[in-house]
C-alpha cells in the first residue's frame, strides 16, 4: 500500500520501523534514515528477509535541504519523525516543500528555551491545508494513545468530560543506579521544569514536583506520582469541550529523585552553555553523555508500565467514571523488538498513527492532535499490535 520514510533510530526508531515490518500490507517499503547510518544499517539487517523492503539513509533532519533531498530520493507517502523535538519544525518545512504527510510523537520544542508547546507546529496549520497534506501531531502513547483515549471516552461514554488525570507508571528496574528510560535530555528537561495544570480555562502553575500523591496501578501496585506539565494537556484542553481540569502525573522513585536533587544543585542538568578546556559544552548535553544509553537498556529492564487516563464527567444527567489504561511487559517488548516498553509504548502508536493516515482513515488536510479523529479503528489497531487496553468503570479517585 505504502512507502514511509522514518527519520530516528533511537529506541522508539527502532520500535516504529518492527512494527512497520510486522504490517507489511500497508508499509510495503520503509526508509531508515538518521544521522548516524550505521544504527539504520543495523536494523536494517535484523528486518531484511521480511515481506517489507528496508532502506537506509543518512540525514541531518536540522537541515530542511537535506530532508527535502532524501524525500525526492525515495518518494515515501509519509514521513514518521521519531528524531529529536529540535527537528519537528524543519522535517514539516520538507513535508510541506514535498507534499508529504507527517507523523510525530512529540512537540517542537526549541533547544535553547526548555519549553514545549505546540504553537510553533498549529502555525503550519493552513499551509498544511492549502498544500492538501495531513500532519498528525503527537502520535506516542502521552501524548498519543492519552489523546486517543480521550477521544473514545467523549465519543462512547460521555456527554461532557469534566475531570482528566492522565497516569503514566514505569515499574522498570534496570539495575542502574541512576538512567533514564529515554533520551535523558528531553526526560530531563521535562521534569526539571515547573509543573502546571489546566483548571478553569486557565495554567495553573506548580514548583517542579511539587504536587505529590499516591495511586495503586492495576498489574503493578501503589506508587508515588508527580504532577507535571506535559503537551498534551495543551490539546486536550482545546479540543475536549466543557472540560474542566486537566492533570498529567507521572511515577519517580525516591532513589531517582535524590539523584535528579544532587545533579541539579551541582548544575549539571543546565542547558545554559559553559566553557570547559576552551570549548563551548552544555552541561545537561555533557551529563547525558555520561549517562547509560537508553537504548541499552532493554536487555536490563524487568517490570512493567501502565499509561492511561480516568475521567470524570456525566452521561444522560448522571456522573460517571471510567479509566483505561495499557499495562506493557519491559522483558516481553524487549523479546519482540529489542526495546524496552518506554520506547515500545512510544513506537507502537507512531507506527498506528501512520497506518491511520496511509489508510485513509484519519486522512485530510490540515495539522492535527489524535483527539479530533475518530478514535475507534486507532483503538482496535492497539488491540492488534501489542498495545492491548483495559477498561475499569470504578476506579480509584483521587483528588
Ligand atoms: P533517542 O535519543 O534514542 O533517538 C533519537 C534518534 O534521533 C537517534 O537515532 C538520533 O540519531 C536521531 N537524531 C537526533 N538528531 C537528529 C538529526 N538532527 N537528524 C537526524 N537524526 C537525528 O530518542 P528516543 O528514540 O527515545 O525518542 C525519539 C522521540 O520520541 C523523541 O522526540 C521523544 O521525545 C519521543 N518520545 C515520545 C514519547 C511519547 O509517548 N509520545 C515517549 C518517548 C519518546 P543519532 O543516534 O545518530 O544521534
């Protein structure tokens, strides 16, 4: 059916491109391009022999030009983005340059200012329109599935959605006594900066960490979640109506904590450049350097994530609670594709998100958050490639 370029073969890359393999009717070719060749080159050879025909390429996804060059190349139908938020902007120029569709799992976020939000990619909104192309913002599990199961709730459960909270648990044990589950970086930058909320039509602003509660996760147990600023509260509250308050909360052991506290204090989480040895370094680059590399991982990790939402609403006049959720096996998704479930979690979705749009089933022009599709072909997709979903009509709530 369809030919996808994926730029990105990171941990969640590397999770998009078995799981385009693992679908061969709809993704009958795809191109593996980053910036360095031989991480393409390697999944290359652990897909090739499949009914899908693997390319690889090398690209700096920075480079508009470069992007442009490699989509006139090899003439995908769509590109998947799993590289960097740093990208997001100049992967969509070559999109809209070529007429291609575009899929990503997170939001631009610029390098020199640690803040995320979604205004710079809603700008392309009717360039994207006008050139008749469809961009699907956001297509991870949070944001991503988090949306989708927004969209489900609305459509099959509720009149009005009035309370979100969005959990997001990793029970993983790598070993390690500090590392983080993905580009530690990004991971980071996001729990290091203030958290916030959406209540009343408005932010309600938080100290990082600040809001601490407690939440027993189905097929895992009780344990500590944050409140933290996160992207897709951002959608949500634009496109869920009547929606009173949005809250994304994530877990962190103690142990994680007190390293983040001692990292910071000794300022190696600053992304404010400093001069080292007569060279110009990041401290936060530096640290990730340092850093045991997410995409090793996997062979370590035992456990298990659960991510979902439990809203709070009415249906025919009468209140109603519901909360969905996934549980993923980190040994298990290790043993289908070589990942952890933090990269599974992400790659899964990417890859549904790109089906959707090659399909023609959440095909039309314009940029676009999961939520403002239909959610039930996404819901079932999920079902089918390993992201199974369950449902709880009395959960737990917390205020
Ligand atoms: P990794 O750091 O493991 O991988 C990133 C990949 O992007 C690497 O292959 C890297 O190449 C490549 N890359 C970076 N910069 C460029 C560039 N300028 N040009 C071309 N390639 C580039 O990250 P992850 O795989 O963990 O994450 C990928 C994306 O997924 C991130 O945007 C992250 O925020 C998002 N994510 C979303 C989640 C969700 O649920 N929505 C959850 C987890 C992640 P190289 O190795 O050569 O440097």
């Amino acid at each position: 059916m369809g030919k996808a370029l994926i730029i990105g073969a990171g941990g969640v890359g590397r999770v998009v491109a078995h799981k385009c393999a693992q679908n061969p009717d709809v993704f009958e070719e795809i191109i593996i391009a980053s910036r360095t060749l031989s991480k393409c080159d390697e999944l290359k050879k652990e897909l090739d022999g499949g009914k899908t025909k693997v390319h690889t390429a090398q690209v700096d996804a920075d480079k508009t030009e470069e992007v442009i060059n490699l989509i006139n190349r090899f003439r995908p139908d769509i590109v998947i983005n799993v590289a960097l938020p740093y990208q997001d902007l100049s992967i969509m120029e070559a999109c809209l340059a070529t007429k291609t569709d575009y899929v990503d799992t997170a939001n631009y976020e610029p390098p020199e200012v640690p803040k995320f939000e979604y205004k710079w990619q809603w700008a392309y909104k009717e360039k994207f329109e006008k050139a008749g192309i469809t961009a699907l913002l956001g297509s991870g599990f949070d944001p991503g599935v988090t949306g989708v199961f927004t969209a489900y709730a609305q459509k099959h459960y509720f009149d009005e959605i009035h309370y979100i909270d969005i959990l997001d648990a990793n029970a993983g044990d790598h070993g390690y006594p500090f590392a983080t589950n993905f580009n530690p970086e990004i991971n980071i930058r996001e729990i290091t900066a203030p958290g916030s909320y959406w209540e009343g039509g408005k932010w309600i602003e938080t100290k990082p960490l600040e809001i601490k509660r407690t939440f027993n996760f189905p097929e895992i147990g009780y344990m500590d979640i944050y409140l933290l600023h996160h992207e897709e509260i951002e959608s949500l509250a634009k496109n869920i109506k009547n929606v009173k308050r949005i809250r994304f909360w994530m877990t962190f052991s103690q142990k994680y904590l007190t390293h983040l506290q001692v990292l910071q204090n000794v300022g190696m989480t600053s992304i404010e450049p400093i001069e080292f040895e007569g060279k110009m370094i990041q401290p936060l680059q530096f640290l990730k350097a340092v850093l045991p590399d997410p995409a090793t991982l996997g062979p370590r990790t035992k456990g298990k994530t659960n991510i979902g939402c439990i809203f709070r609403g009415i249906k025919d006049g009468k209140p109603r609670n519901y909360y969905v959720y996934n549980v993923c096996d980190h040994q298990e998704c290790y043993k289908e594709v070589g990942a952890q479930a933090v990269s599974y979690t992400a790659g899964v979705p990417a890859m549904i998100g790109a089906m959707m749009v090659l399909t023609g089933k959440w095909k039309k022009p314009g940029v676009f958050n999961v939520e403002e599709f239909d959610p039930d072909p996404f819901m079932d997709a999920l079902n089918k490639n390993g992201l199974p979903w369950k449902e709880d009509f009395s959960p737990e709530i917390f205020n």
